[in-house]
C-alpha cells in the first residue's frame, strides 16, 4: 500500500512528507534539549506567526493604499512608513501573546517594553528593515535575536545590554516575492521558504554554509568621502584587475536583510563602515548587526567592526547603539583585515 503511495506521489511529484518550520523546531528541541521546557519552541512558533502576518500586510499593501508617510518620526529620527508602524505593532502583538517574551526592544520604539506575565527571553528586532525600499516593491525583511532572561530577573534593559555572543537564537525573514526565514539556534543556519498556499514555512535549505570566497562586494559607496583610509584603499583594490583578470562585481540593495541574504547564499563580503570622523555607523548593534553577525559566523563566515574587532563581542551601552561593521565569506573579511595592519 505504502509503494502504491510512493509511486503516485512520485509520479505527482509530490513531496509529502515536507518539514515545516513547527516540525523543524520540535525536532531541534528533542535532539539537542530533551528535557527543555519547549518555551524557546513556543517563541518560535510566535515569531513565524509575526512573519507570515507583515508578509500578508506587505503582499497587499499596494492595494490598500498602506505606502506612504504616517506622519510620525520613529525612535532614531527618522520617517515611520505606515507600514514600519504596522509591523511594529503585529510584533508586539504577537510577542506580547506569546508568553513566553519578557522584554521586548524594537527598533520603532524609543524605551524597550517589558511585558507582564512570566515570559523568560528576551527579543530584540527591527520589525521592517529597508524601508526606504518598500515603494519600489524592493525586499525588505524582519530581523531579529533573542536572550534568555538572566538569572532571577523580571525583565530589565540589564537583560538586553549583552554581547552578542549571549544571544540563544537570530535570523531574519525576508520578504519579496517569496519570504525567506534564515534561522540560527547555535546550531548552523537553516532556510525556509513560506508556501503561502499551505500557510506554512517549509525547510528548503538546511545546513547554510556561506562560501569562502567570492569577488563581490556590497557598500553604500555614496558614503566613501567619510571612510577611513583602510576602508577606501581596501575597495579601490577590489575593483583593480584580480589574478583572474577580472575586477570585484558591486551589488548593493540598500535592504541589510536582502543583501545580507545574497551574501550568504553567493559569498563576498558586505559591510557599512562607520564614519571614520564621527565613528558613527548607521546599523544598529541590537537588531541589525548582532543577528546578522551570528547568523554569518554560524553559516562559517565572519563579522567584524571597522577595528576588525568581533561584532558579537561589542558590549552594547544603550539599545539603540550603532556601528560600523564588515561582515561576509572569511576570505573576505580577512582580506579587509589586512588593510588595518
Ligand atoms: P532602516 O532600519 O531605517 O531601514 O535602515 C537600515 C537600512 C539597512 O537595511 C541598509 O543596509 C541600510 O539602511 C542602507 O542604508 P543607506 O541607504 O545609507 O545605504
Ligand atoms: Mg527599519
């Protein structure tokens, strides 16, 4: 009987027996903590909920008129887009729901929020990176990095002022024609696609690994006259003639979740340096650069700060902090760290 149903799905071509992110993450649970209380799985379950919502919002923005200015600046000055308040409130919503979130920092909101009841993590997110994007129908992407709660704590800005090397899990979605999930746990990077006919998010791409090398390069280039000398010398030799004969190729978005997500698909390397006078950088250190740099070390790539210090070991001060940061193919950034020598 079961041959029967082989062949039929075979001839279908169908595949039923496909791992949806739900079944992804109890098998997780069960192979590397058996005895885990199955709350960091519920925020998980929580957190695709947030996803698939602000994917279903952003598919139909166009046609319930939600483009455009909402008239309120947000936390880091500047203009909130209806849709940036939107995906605001549909993670708070669905974070609040949980149970299982104690605080919650979001880029749209100044003070971080701490919720009631006995959630035991910690989330930091950017609910709606790239949206300057979002009028010309460009990706942009949630992204996000979770703490557990420390020791006896009722939730405080202690709980989120971390290395993020304390981080127990990041990732970001990404949303254009389809959304993408990229996850970490600790555990590798995994990819999922959301079928959006079955409403769910399906593994299509276990075990990422970013390439070593790959003669691309993303940056706002806009930004040079500010850089420091390193950071020019260091992209005005990528576009010299390499041992192949052929100079790096430019590709930048201007959307981190989707440059960040060909990177680790392609390899090269992407970076936003900070401003060399100021030493500002515009990407924030909670909810950008940290699930980002995670995500990149544990695809086998890197993440550094214009000082070529690990991103995941900077000590944030406030919630809102920048930096500069590089991050991409080993190969690459180790080439960059020859340029600070
Ligand atoms: P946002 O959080 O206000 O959307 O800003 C972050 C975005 C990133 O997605 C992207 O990497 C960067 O800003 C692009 O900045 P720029 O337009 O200066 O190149
Ligand atoms: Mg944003």
């Amino acid at each position: 009987m079961s041959t029967q149903h082989n062949s039929v799905s075979e001839q279908m071509n169908v595949d039923t027996d496909i791992i949806t992110l739900t079944r992804f993450i109890l098998q997780e649970q069960q192979k590397e903590a058996p005895n885990a209380t199955g709350e960091l799985s519920l925020l998980l379950n929580s957190l695709q909920f947030a996803f698939k919502f602000i994917a279903h919002n952003i598919r139909r923005a166009e046609l319930v008129n939600l483009i455009g200015i909402s008239g309120s600046a947000n936390s880091t000055g500047d203009v909130q887009k209806k849709l940036d308040v939107i995906g605001d409130e549909i993670f708070i919503n669905a974070m609040k729901s949980s149970n299982n979130v104690k605080v919650l920092v979001s880029e749209e909101q100044e003070d971080l929020i701490v919720f009631e009841g006995g959630g035991r993590y910690a989330v930091c997110t950017d609910p709606i990176d790239g949206s300057s994007n979002i009028d010309a129908g460009v990706s942009v992407g949630t992204i996000f990095g979770i703490y557990r709660l420390k020791e006896d704590s009722q939730g405080s800005i202690k709980d989120v002022l971390r290395k993020g090397t304390e981080m127990v899990a990041a990732g970001y979605t990404m949303y254009g024609a389809s959304a993408h999930l990229m996850l970490t746990t600790g555990q590798g990077v995994n990819g999922f696609t959301l079928d959006t006919q079955l409403g769910e998010f399906i593994l299509t791409q276990p075990h990422l690994t970013i390439p070593k090398t790959r003669a691309i390069y993303s940056v706002n280039e806009g930004n040079s006259h500010y850089w420091a000398d390193s950071a020019k010398q260091y992209i005005a030799d990528l576009k010299k003639p390499q041992e192949d004969g052929k100079p790096y190729s430019a590709r930048y978005i201007g959307s981190m979740v989707a440059d960040i997500h060909r990177t680790i698909l392609y390899g090269g390397i992407f970076a936003y340096p900070a401003d060399s006078k100021s030493k500002n950088g515009k990407l924030r250190i909670l909810y950008e650069c940290f699930p980002m740099a995670m995500l990149m070390e544990q695809a086998g790539g890197a993440a550094i700060n214009d000082k070529g210090e690990r991103i995941l070991e900077i000590l944030p001060k406030g919630i809102h902090d920048k930096s500069g940061i590089w991050l991409g193919s080993t190969g690459e950034v180790d080439r960059y760290l020859t340029y600070l020598k």
